[in-house]
C-alpha cells in the first residue's frame, strides 16, 4: 500500500491539463469489442481502472497495441469467450467495476456473457439490475450463481424492443445500448441517461455503422444493424479532474490555468463553483482560476442557505460533491451538501473535522459546511483514503494545511486520477510517495 506525504500551505501557479475522462474510458474501451475490425482510441488516461480494463479486453482475445502514450488500437477479430470461465477472469473482472461494461458487447456478438460481482469504490449500494433487466427486455435470460457468485445471461437472439428505465443509470444506459446496436429490429430507450460520455459513446457506435438517433436526449431509438465496422475516436477532457483543480486552486490560493478543458461538456460544473464565490475566467477552451484571498458562498434569493445537490445529467455530478464539499471550508458563507445517490460517500467528513474543518454531518447523505473564511488553516494529519473522489478531496484539505500530512491507500486515488502526484509537483505541490 503506498501513502502520499504532503507538506501543505504552499501556493501553486502554473498549467494543468485534464486527462482523458475515465467514466467514459470504461465503456469505449469495452465497446471495441463490438466489432472485428481495428478500433483506435485517442486520450485514454494511464490509469489504474482503465489499465485493468485494456488488460481483460486483452485477455479476452482482443489484440491491443499503444501507439502513443495516450493513444490504442483495439482488434478485437477473434474473441475467446472460454475465458469467461477461468479462475484468471474472476479474480480480475471481480476486482473492477467497470468489468461490467463487457456484457452488453459479449451479449451482441456472442449470445453469451457472465461477469462476477464486480468491484470498485465501498460509497454504498449500487445496485446492477438496471443492466440485467435492460438485457432480459431484449431477450436474454438471466441467471445468478449464489454459490460461486456469477451473473451468468444467455441471448442467442437479441430482439429491439421498448424499454423504459427504472433509473437514469449510466453504465446501464451504455451497457443495453452496446447489446441494443447489434439486436434484430429497432430498441427503443426511455429515462435514458445522456451525460456527455454516452453521447459519446453513441458518436463512436455511429462511426461504426450503428443507427441511433435521440443523442443527448433520455430517449434513444436504435435501429439493429448485422455488424459493426472499425472507427477512431477520441475521448473528452475528464470533467471531474476540471472541478478537483478548481477546488484546488481555490482552497491553496493558487493561480491555476485548466489546458483544454471542454468547456462546452462541463455542463453545471463552472456555476456550481462560482457560487461558492471562486471566479473563473474563460479563455476559448481554457479555464483560468486566479488566487483569492476570500470567497464568498452566495445564498438562494430569500437569504437561505445555499445547497448543492447532485442529480441525473444536466444536473449536477456526485463526482464532485466531495470536492465541492471540501473547498467550501475556507470559504466565507455555510452551505448545505447533499448526496442524494450514495448513502457512504460523506463518510469521509471526519477527517476533515479532525483538520480543523467546521462540518456538520447531518446523516448519510447530507453534511453543512461552516466556511471559516481563512480565519485558521486546517492541520496536517495521518488519513486514509477511502475511495477516489475522496481521496482526493483528502488531497486539497492536506495541501491547503499547515504542516504534513500522510494519506494512506492512495491507490484508490490512482484509479481515477493520472499520476496525480507528479503533475502537482510541477505546479509548485510538495508531495512525497512513500511505497
């Protein structure tokens, strides 16, 4: 297990520039199995998730080569789905959540797929009967193995059918989307999430020789085609990487430029934080955050508490309630976080509490932070990270603090966020990883 030890109270200056996004990595990645045919991927962020991912694709036949540091060719011509049965598979499909995202494509092409239950962040219940159900509408059969823990589903004849959606579900949207692309006749898709990475991922279906229509609407219409082609596609800027770096840049008072945002992808994000009273400048695709002695949370019209709250896209993500919750310490102004979709995701709070952070934790899913208006700075402390965004969150509070600070399982932040350490360094950031 390896720990960051940071020295904090420094301020940063200079350019950072967002890596390719990893929510919409995982599903890209595993729509290349869609087709036999060469598929090149541009901006894939040399993660952990998305790493293991390329790895089981791999493993399952694919042939995978790096052209670039960010760029990969998939071949997916001749798949083994014997492998689908090995003690190999298990363990590495159980150890990631985004191993999910091969069912919809094995399911198209295969008639054929099962996947243990996977992994990923300990941030409460996420349910996957989104996915299954999807599947059983188009025809499959379902079946789960209590004894050795596999979801197992059967679709030699996938049919296009009207489905609605009992949630708004990302990875299940792009999972019945991928088995939808190849399925006999047309599928329809209602409360269909349309977050900027299942639009892409439709773009991508569509350079394939898919026909979808309805993009960046909750309702799709698939018209099944016999097979897929070959394409290249490139992946948006991750827009949870452009709201930790203006948390960042806010709570170090650090001037801070975001290269190549995707500004126009960002949706709610830059307005979220300007109510926290951090200013953003926009140049073309750039975003510019410049050093504040003060931030002030504005209040609802009545003079109210102001509350941040996630939601579906074009609402706001629960990616970035931590950080949101996190920067608003040393802002002047209280506001109400609310985390509507995961019942652990707050748990963290603690931590910061122990900084030095006024934080009410009002329940599972709502904290109010008491911003104390740079008044005192937090103090370094030994922590753990209990999942991505939080761990990252950890990271602002610990840079903004006065002394040191160790984070420990910083492994979980490696799964989302690109050599993280080294590129803060080079803003100005003393971090030190310890293995």
């Amino acid at each position: 297990m390896s720990s960051f030890k940071i020295q904090g109270g420094l301020k940063l200056n200079g350019e950072i520039t967002p890596q390719g996004a990893k929510n919409e990595a995982l599903q890209i990645i595993a729509a290349v199995l869609l087709s036999p045919e060469p598929i090149t991927i541009n901006n894939i962020p040399n993660i952990r998730d998305v790493n293991k991912l390329i790895e089981l694709v791999g493993d399952l036949g694919a042939k995978v080569e790096q052209l670039g540091p960010e760029q990969y060719r998939f071949t997916a011509k001749d798949l083994n789905v014997d492998f689908l049965e090995t003690a190999e598979f298990k363990t590495k499909a159980a150890s990631l959540r985004g191993s999910i995202m091969i069912l919809g494509p094995l399911l198209a092409r295969y008639g054929y797929a099962k996947i243990p239950r996977p992994g990923g962040d300990k941030i409460g219940r996420r349910r996957l009967d989104t996915h299954f159900l999807g599947f059983e509408k188009l025809g499959a059969k379902f079946n789960y193995n209590s004894q050795d823990g596999f979801y197992k589903i059967d679709a030699s004849n996938l049919q296009g059918c009207y489905i609605h959606l009992d949630e708004a579900s990302v990875t299940g949207t792009a999972n019945i989307l991928m088995a939808a692309v190849l399925a006999k006749g047309t599928t329809t898709i209602y409360n269909a999430a349309c977050e900027p990475y299942i639009q892409q991922l439709c773009r991508m279906l569509m350079g394939m020789g898919a026909k979808i229509t309805g993009i960046g609407s909750n309702l799709l219409t698939i018209d099944g085609v016999d097979q897929l082609s070959g394409t290249e596609h490139t992946m948006l800027p991750d827009m949870i990487e452009v709201g930790s770096f203006i948390g960042l840049a806010a709570m170090t008072q650090s001037n801070i430029t975001i290269k190549n945002a995707g500004v126009k992808h960002l949706g709610l994000i830059p307005g979220v934080f300007q109510k926290l009273g951090i200013n953003l400048k926009i140049e073309g695709d750039d975003i510019i955050v410049a050093a504040q002695e003060q931030y002030v949370i504005d209040t609802f019209i009545d003079g109210s508490i102001l509350t941040v709250a996630d939601s579906p896209w074009p609402g706001f993500t629960p990616d970035l309630l931590s950080i949101v919750l996190v920067t608003a310490i040393q802002a002047k102004g209280t506001v109400l976080v609310h985390q509507k979709m995961f019942e652990s995701r707050l748990f963290f709070v603690d931590k910061l509490i122990d900084m030095g952070a006024q934080i009410i934790l009002c329940d599972p899913h709502r904290a109010t932070v008491i911003g104390m208006n740079r008044q005192q700075p937090l103090k370094g402390i030994t922590m753990s990270s209990p999942d991505i965004r939080a761990g990252v969150a950890l990271l602002i509070a610990a840079l903004s603090a006065k002394g040191e600070s160790i984070i420990s399982n910083v492994e979980q932040i490696d799964r989302g966020y690109q050599h993280i350490d080294t590129r803060l360094i080079n803003l100005g950031a003393k971090i030190e990883r310890l293995d």
